[in-house]
C-alpha cells in the first residue's frame, strides 16, 4: 500500500445523535437505528453513548461499535440515487451517532486515533451496511447500494471516556496507518479475488477490530488454499 496522506485539519461534530429501542416496520424487530439529536453534552462510555441502545448487540454496538460517525454529505449521493424518500435523507436517519462534514472514507483511517470533546476514540472498523437500512428507507435496495459505493461510515472504540456535545471539534491525534484510507479498505476486501498478502497486510494494522482481522486472515487462507487445490 504505497498511498500516503497528509495530516486532514480538524472538523467539527456538528450534530450529535441518541436513540433507545423501536420497532422497525414492516416486521417489528426492535432497533436502535432511530435516532434523536442532543446539543446537550452525553458521556461517552466504552461501550457507547449513554442512552443509547442496540436492537441485535451480537452484531452492533459494544466496545469494537461503540461510536458510529456518517458524513452527512453522503446523504446527498443517497438523495439524487433514491430521489422518491429524497425528505427522508437527512443525519441521523441511517443511526449514525455523530454527523460531520469534511471528513469521509478518504479521510478517515482505520486506528486513527482521535479527540472529541472529553473523549478519546480509535477508528476500529467500517460499518457493514445490512437490510436494516433498506428496512429503515423503505427501499430494497439501499444497503446494498451504500456497500458498493463505500458509502459506509465508520465505528469507534473509546480509549479515554468522556462528555461529548455538537460543536466539539474532533482533532487527529495519531494516524498509525496513513496508507490505508476506509476507501481503500473497502476497494481491497470486495473485488472478486483479493491479493490474500494484501489481505493479510490489512489484517495486521495496528487498530483494525480482532473479529475483522481474523476474517480476513481466514479468507486470505482460503484463496491460498483453493488456489493450491486448483493447481
């Protein structure tokens, strides 16, 4: 991976969001991916924000998701693909907790470690869109459209806990991995036959999620094997 990156400037969270457990239509699982924005500061703990809950924890939330950050100008993409629920594509609607402009998947890094407000977060992981947005938007093909144009977002674990509010600058601290943008994370992970070493390679950067390594590990094993088998 021989791209590089020069130190992003800071950005701001400009909106802050928290949610408890809901129904979502048309089925009825509980869910946390309704969100309600704050401007009054929320303690950020280990495992997330106070209040702030999870329908299905074996697969969101925890200390690897404490945090999920979306850029808001993604919902405009999302607007001119789905132009019919365009008054529905605002921040918040998808579940994410923080909102910012300026910073994306090109930006951001996995294990970058930042400042906000009070608190100390690593970026851990991209998120893995799943049917709980088409659910949410009310169209089929949604998650499948944000998973292909990396329209993603990203999650943090917290290193320092701490109070958070919109307004609060979030400051890079360290970038432990200048070359490995989520972008590019994304774009080596979902061709149709990864490099197993690159695989390998992104599965050792300091800061990526254990589960995620170990899944990449294990795929990057697989292709070596089969490809072994097919020789």
């Amino acid at each position: 991976m021989s791209e590089s990156m020069s130190r992003p400037p800071s950005c701001t969270l400009e909106q802050l969001f928290v949610g408890g457990l809901r129904p979502l239509p048309p089925e009825g699982q509980a869910t946390g991916i309704f969100k309600t924005a704050t401007v009054a500061p929320v303690r950020l703990g280990f495992e997330g924000l106070d209040g702030d809950r999870h329908g299905d924890p074996r697969h969101h939330g925890g200390a690897e998701k404490a945090l999920h950050q979306y850029p808001a100008g993604h919902y405009r993409v999302l607007a001119a693909r789905f132009p019919e629920i365009a008054d529905l594509l605002v921040p918040g609607v998808l579940g994410e907790n923080v909102s910012t402009t300026g910073m994306d998947e090109h930006v951001a890094c996995i294990g970058d470690i930042y400042r906000i407000g009070g608190a100390t977060v690593q970026l851990s992981q991209p998120r893995q869109p799943c049917w709980r947005i088409n659910h949410r938007l009310g169209v089929e093909m949604a998650s499948r459209f944000v998973a292909e144009n990396g329209l993603t977002g990203w999650y943090y674990r917290v290193l320092d806990v701490g109070l958070v509010a919109s307004g609060d600058e979030i400051v890079l601290l360290e970038r432990p991995n200048p070359a490995l943008t989520l972008a590019r994370y994304w774009r080596a992970i979902n061709v149709h036959r990864p490099d197993p070493a690159l695989l390998r390679e992104i599965a050792g950067a300091p800061g990526l999620a254990g589960d995620k390594a170990a899944r990449l590990r294990d795929r990057a094993d697989w292709l070596d094997g089969n490809r072994a088998a097919s020789a």
